[in-house]
C-alpha cells in the first residue's frame, strides 16, 4: 500500500529526524512512503 506522509514545516527544518523516523517506521510495516516534493508548508 502507498500512503502519502505530509510533514510539517518544524518536522522538515528543525526536526528532520522525526521525519526520517517515520518513514523507516512506515516502511518498516510494508508501506510505500511518498513525501510530496513540493509540498512547502502543512498550513
């Protein structure tokens, strides 16, 4: 299954870590993670 993660502005510049972890995890449990490139705030 391909889920699609949406992370906030913080999560990508402050925190990327927390982002990076959600992934592994997501992946991890056998899903496709797309992170939208163009995304450039959650608001």
């Amino acid at each position: 299954m391909r889920i699609r993660l949406i992370v906030t502005c913080l999560v990508d510049v402050m925190r990327a870590k927390i982002g990076l972890s959600a992934i592994k995890l997501l992946e991890a449990a056998g899903y496709e993670v797309v992170v939208p490139e163009a995304q450039t705030c959650c608001g």
